[in-house]
C-alpha cells in the first residue's frame, strides 16, 4: 500500500495539448479566491469579486501566451 501511495509522488503524469492549459483553471481560481478574501472587506463581496478577478487572471495569461506565441512564429 505505501509502494502504491509512494509511486504517485515519483513518477510523472503526461500531460498534453488542452490538459496543460485546464490545470491553469484551479490554480487561477485559489488564487484569486484568497486574494479576494484577504483584500475585501465584507464576506458577501468575495465570490463575485473572486469570480470576476479569476476571469481576468485567466484571459490575460491567454493573452500573454498567445502573444508571446505570435512573437516566437514571427522571430522563426
């Protein structure tokens, strides 16, 4: 049972195309959710402002990306 616990920790999961970008999606939202909570100051506000904040974390690091892609297709 270790064994089996242990080799999730040490061997790599392959992640490709889409997978890569959906692992963006939890990370994006816990971060936005804690700022959110840290900087608001009544609770109710949280989600929406968490929401709101999440959906633009999300399309500007698309945005960076695609840009930066673009760059690199123009520089090769």
């Amino acid at each position: 049972m270790i064994a089996v616990v242990g080799a999730i920790f040490t061997s790599s999961i392959q992640l490709v195309g889409v997978q890569r970008l959906l692992l963006m999606l939890p990370l994006c939202l816990s971060i936005a959710v804690i700022y959110k909570t840290v900087r608001t100051d009544q609770v109710s506000e949280v989600p929406k402002a968490a929401l709101v904040l999440w959906v633009t974390i999300v399309v500007g690091m698309c945005a960076v990306g695609g840009g930066l892609w673009l760059l690199f297709q123009l520089m090769v």
